[in-house]
C-alpha cells in the first residue's frame, strides 16, 4: 500500500514536470522572448542563449558578442537590438550597451553583432545601478523607451531613438519607481503598466523573488497600484509569486501571439523539479478589471469543455442516460407506489437517499458505436459522453509554454480529431497523427482557444467553434468573437 | 356548431390568404394567426434569412424524445416514399388506418408555429410527429454553406435525400440552435426535408441556411409547388 501510494505520487509529480518546457531551459534572468525567422530566442544573464523552433522544445544558443546582466532585446527594422548592462567595478557603477545584429540565427551569413554604443550608465555615486533594461516601443505614441534599474536607488525612464535604438540625447533619466529591479512597461487599453520584480534573487528556494505591477496613464507614470500607492514609493500589485513546485519568479518579458493570445515569459530562480535550478518558464496573460494576471499552463486532468458563446458543452454524438439512472417525471405525493413503498410513491424531489456515484464509462460506452462518432453541444449533465481527458504528450513537439494534448472521452481511448473537411469527429483509439494533437492556448479573458496542431489537407490554421447552440465546427479563429471561446472546467 | 359552420366557411373563402383555415365540419375553428396560404409562385427568405414556406403534414402520433427513440420514429416508414416525395398541396396519404393532408403555409414570422397548423386544423400537437418540406431554389451552385436549424422539440432533416442533421431532448426552439455540416446546394432545385417530434405543449420549427461566413445565406428562393383553391 505504502509503495503503490509512494508510485502515485511520483507519477504526479512526473506529470506536473512534463508539462514544464522541455529541452534545456537553465537561464538567468531571461529578456523577453522575440522571434526571428521562426525561432524563438532569449537571452540571459553571463551570455546564456536559448532557442526554440516551438516554444515548447529549447535548446542553448550562441553566446552574443557582448556577455552581461539581464539583457533585453527588441526588434527595429532590420535591427535585432539587444540591451546588455554590466557593473563597472563594483555596483552601483554600471552602464547598459547596445549591440545588434541583422539576424539572431547564427547559422545566416547576416550573423554578426555590432556595437553601437553607452545607452544609459550610472556613476556609483547617482542613485540608480544601470542594469536590467526593459525596452518598450509604445504602440500609441510610436516612441521608444528603455527603464532600467535595480535595489540601488531609482528604476528610471529614458526615451530612445526608435530607428537607431541610441539614446535620445535630449532625454533625460526619470525616476519611476524603487525597491525593484527587472522592471519592463506594457501597454493595454488606455494604460501604461510597469512590470517589476520585487525580493530577493539568488538564494535558490530561499529566493523571495516576486512580479508586481502598477499603472499609470503616461509613461512616465506616475505607476500606481490597486491600492494608490505610487511604485515610486514600493508599491507594486502581485502579477505573480511563487507557488507549485517553482520559487521566486522574476524578469517578466511579453510575448504578444496576436489574435488575443497574450503569454509572458520569466524565470523562477528555484524549479524544484529540476534540483532548483534557474529555469525560463512561459505562461498566459490575462487580463482582469484593467490589471494583468498570471494565467496557468494547462494541466493534465479531466475537463468538461463549455462553450463561452453557448453554455453548452463538447460531448458525443450519441444518447445520454441521467446519472443514476431513468425517472418518470410526475410521481410524487400519495398513491400507489412500488414493491415495499407502502402504497407511496417515491417524492421525487427527496432524492434516492446515500451516493449517487458517477457514470462508469466503461459500462455506457457498450452502447456507443464502435468506429467513428461525431460530437456536438449540450447541456452538461455530468455524463459519461461530455466528460474528457487531457493528456499530455511530452514527443509530439508543443508552442510557446505548452506541449499538445491528446483529448479523449475520460476513461476510454477515444480521440477528439479534426477531419479533413474541417469538422470534428472521434475516432476510436489514438494514433498519433497530427490531426489529434491540440494545441490549448488561455486567452486573455481566462477562456480558451482549441486548435488542432494540423487539419488534412489545408494549411488553414483553424480553431474549435461553437456554431449554433447545439453544433460545433473548425473555423478560422476571431479574436473578436466568443464562438472559439471555450471554458475548460472541472466536471 | 351549425351556425359557426354555416359562417366560418364563407369567412374563410372571403378571407382567401388572409387566414389559414382549414373548412372542415369536423375540424376546430381556431384560426393560425401566424399561417397563411402562399400566394405566389416562389418566396424568398426573409431579412434574417429564414425559410417561410413549407408543405406541412398533418400530424402522425408518436412518442419518445431521446436520440434513439427520435432515429427510430423517422426510420420507421409511415406512407410510401416518404423520403423522396414531394406532394402537392391538399394532396393526401395513409397512416394506418387515417388520411392526413399535405398543406402549403407561409409564415408570417422567422418559424413556422405547428401548435397554431395543428390547431387550426382540429388536430393535436402534442406527442405527435410533424413532416415538413420545401424546395429550394438556387441560381447557382452554393458550396460550403450549412442548414441552421431550430425546433420544439426534437427533429431530424434532409438535404436531397442525406440525413444532414438532428437535434434531440425536450427543448425550445433556439436559432441556429443545431447548424449542419457544410454542403453543397446544387443549381437549381434542392428539397429540405424535415421531421419534427413534439412531447407535449407549444411546437414550432425554424430553418435557414448559413453562408461560408455564418452569415444568413438569401440567394435561393423556395417553392410548394401549385396551391390548391
């Protein structure tokens, strides 16, 4: 008994780690994520590189030109710009470089980093250490700009020039917030918010490293959080702490999908998965009552998947029994009833008195059609038909923070899949192509988009959608619609 | 009843159009306020989409809403080439031992409300299956579009002869409640078949088609063939 309890417990915590990014993932103070030429690249602190062709899958890259603290990187042009501070001497005295390079794949002929100079420096004497550079172009004004700083004294605001990203020389550095390093501004609906990290690095699990936030309506802020208390001043709302099996996360950087698949990276400075090291993690943002929310990964479990749209729910296309069993409707007070009622019949609405246990799958799916069955939408009933798996699969490849999942009817074998007309269908056991991998992206509203990793035949990409109240379909995703939203709740 | 008889039928035969009525001494004398008699040869959906004439059968008894109990009454074969016919209006057939009448309506609303067909014309509309079909007139081929259908309470359709779709339980009628595969309406004439099964209380159906965008598809025209005097 002890032995079988002991097994279950590494087998879950087998699963948990299998749903953490795959490959080599140790780095340092990541920078945000950018991609070139289809790979996904970041950079760390000491010179690490990371690159993936999915997202999912990381491998080590080439060290740039220049080795520092916690680059950050964007993309002008035909420039890929990477910020780089390093201590001169002792902190606080630092200065931030820029190099760059015309691509980051360091196969291409093109690879070849320039220097372009001192972006932002401290002293040693000033109250700033010009280190940890966000870089920021603002989607609304189109100017460019760079934060920087850590424990020493201010985080502060410089603009950039956006075609040479060089300082503006006329900009002069402000002071925006304290008590933080890692700070990184984004831009949603009207507001300017300030990514920040807050506690202590470098101590493995003893890390208090934490992501906090506060917004203003101009960058240059003032940053206030939930409660009004200006960053300026330590404030600073939780964006995300630690919790699970990591601890300390920090540096957040955005990774903006489009079509309103928003995901942050970060690291954690302990994964105790992974003997505590230093790992890059890539996770959902949200987005609640005008703040940003860490959102999870999906994890492996059984789901009932609704329709945002319709409140109604994926199941097979095929009869349902009510659990426990059929009822008349109707018979209730005094009358005749059944053997040993007495006379009575049963009050319908007293219940059958003890546990009504779920479905047994196994028993229901005798009845199901043994080749293929279509799905459609329900009303949830707690059946057997709408109850389903998540599995996921750690060698079929995956997308930024997650690998595919297989989808069957929990307890069975039986696969959701799209088919070559861009509908759904079921097929009775897994086989692996690609047409029944699914890819689970949380949007930015906490509902998710469904999309197979292929559908035959077209090159389409195409997502889950509810289409009537009853029916569902593949269709070309609409961020601005809730057809190929769905909800992903316990059963 | 005699007199009622004697005023209801000239009423009705003023009323042409007007009213949807059936003239029997045998029948109610309620009339459909939402059903008249086509008076053209051919009518377009309307704004939203929705198909307003049909050639509807009077109702054959039946009973079961569940997935199979619903397969199972539309399989069963109640009159002759009941898959592939397309009668006439005021044509009949034999259901056992009972004559039921094809009748041609118009809808003034997006459904087509059997409880008033039913009614007005004597007949019940509870645990009962409805037959319905009209033809579907396209000037060109149309691929990639779905039926979107709505119905109180269980139903099951055709598209030129296929089984496209079925929604089943006890349920109201929800626009685009079940939406269809995508197919092809062909060049020229396309019949919509339908079966609708009732428990008990109010029925009624609703159909139109969807474009390759979701969008009501209205390029087609529907026909009953000719209307009886």
């Amino acid at each position: 008994m002890k032995l079988l309890a002991l097994t279950e417990v590494i087998l879950a915590f087998t699963a948990w780690h299998a749903l953490a990014l795959e490959g080599q993932v140790q780095i340092h103070d990541p920078s945000t994520i950018i991609q070139c030429d289809g790979k996904y690249y970041t950079f760390g602190t000491g010179g690490a590189c990371l690159v993936s062709d999915d997202g999912w899958t990381w491998a080590r890259g080439v060290t740039p030109a220049r080795r520092g603290m916690a680059p950050d990187i964007i993309q002008l042009g035909d420039h890929y710009c990477l910020y780089v501070a390093a201590n001169i001497g002792a902190q606080p005295k630092a200065a931030i470089n820029l190099i760059w390079s015309r691509t980051l794949d360091s196969n291409s002929p093109d690879y070849k980093w320039e220097e372009a100079g001192v972006v932002a420096s401290s002293d040693g004497i000033e109250d700033c250490n010009a280190i940890d550079p966000g870089v920021f172009l603002d989607p609304v004004e189109k100017k460019l700009w760079m934060v920087y700083g850590s424990y020493f004294g201010f985080i502060r605001l410089v603009q950039l020039d956006s075609k040479t990203g060089m300082r503006d020389p006329a900009s002069q550095p402000l002071n925006i917030a304290i008590n933080c390093e890692a700070s990184d501004p984004i831009y949603n609906d009207g507001w300017y918010y300030l990514l920040a990290t807050h506690g202590s690095c470098c101590r493995g699990a003893d890390s208090g490293y934490n992501i906090r936030v506060g917004r203003a309506r101009s960058i240059s802020g003032p940053y206030l959080d939930h409660t009004g208390i200006d960053m300026i001043q330590g404030g600073g709302k939780l964006f995300l702490g630690s919790g699970g099996r990591v601890i300390g996360p920090g540096h957040f950087g955005l990774l903006d999908l489009g079509d309103g698949v928003q995901k942050f990276s970060c690291h954690y400075e302990a994964d105790l998965d992974r003997g505590g090291a230093s790992v890059l993690d890539i996770r959902p943002l949200l987005w609640k009552d005008g703040w940003p929310v860490a959102g999870e990964n999906l994890k492996e479990g059984t789901y009932e998947i609704e329709s945002a749209r319709t409140g109604t729910a994926l199941e097979l296309a095929v009869e349902g029994m009510p659990v426990g069993g059929r009822r008349n409707r109707g018979n209730f007070g005094a009358g005749p009833g059944g053997p040993g009622s007495g006379g009575q019949r049963p009050n319908p609405f007293s219940g059958r008195g003890g546990v009504i246990p779920p479905q047994d799958v196994a028993q229901f799916s005798t009845n199901w059609p043994a080749d293929n069955i279509l799905v459609r939408l329900a009303n949830y009933l707690c059946q057997a038909q709408q109850k389903w798996a998540f599995s996921a699969l750690t060698n079929a490849g995956g997308y930024p923070g997650s690998p595919y999942f297989k989808i069957t009817i929990a307890g069975t074998e039986r696969t959701l899949a799209a088919t070559k007309d861009g509908e759904l269908v079921t097929l009775p056991a897994f086989t692996g192509g690609p047409e029944q991998l699914w890819r689970m992206d949380q949007l930015t509203d906490g509902t998710w988009r469904i999309m197979p990793k292929a559908v035959p035949k077209t090159k389409e990409p195409l997502a889950m959608s509810a289409i009537g109240a009853s029916s569902v379909t593949l269709a070309r995703f609409n961020p601005d619609s809730d057809k190929q939203r769905w909800l992903i709740k316990i059963p | 009843m005699g007199l009622i008889h004697q005023l209801v039928i000239p009423l009705a035969l003023v009323a042409g159009s007007a009213v949807f009525a059936f003239a029997d001494e045998n029948a109610s004398r309620y009339p459909a306020p939402s059903l008249t008699r086509p008076d053209s040869a051919e009518k377009a959906p309307n704004a939203a989409g929705f198909i307003q004439r049909w050639l509807i059968l009077e109702p054959i008894s039946c009973n079961g809403l569940t997935d199979s109990a619903v397969q199972a009454a539309v399989k069963a074969e109640y009159f002759p080439n009941q898959f592939s016919v397309v009668p006439r209006d005021g044509e009949a057939v034999t259901v056992g031992s009972t004559n039921l009448t094809w009748h041609a309506v118009d809808t003034k609303e997006y459904n087509v409300n059997l409880y008033h067909f039913a009614h007005s014309l004597g007949k019940p509309s509870s645990f009962v299956l409805f037959w319905a079909l009209t033809v579907v007139n396209c000037s060109e081929e149309l691929p990639g579009v779905s039926l979107a259908i709505g119905s109180n309470a269980a139903s099951v359709w055709w598209v030129n002869g296929q089984e496209v779709l079925g929604i089943y339980g006890d349920r109201q009628t929800v626009i685009d409640d079940g939406v269809s595969r995508r197919l092809t309406l062909k060049k020229g004439q396309n019949i919509v078949r339908c079966a609708v099964i009732n428990g008990g209380g109010a029925t009624d159906f609703c159909a139109r088609f969807l474009d390759p965008d979701e969008k009501p598809l209205k390029k087609f025209t529907v026909s009953v063939g000719e209307v009886a005097r």
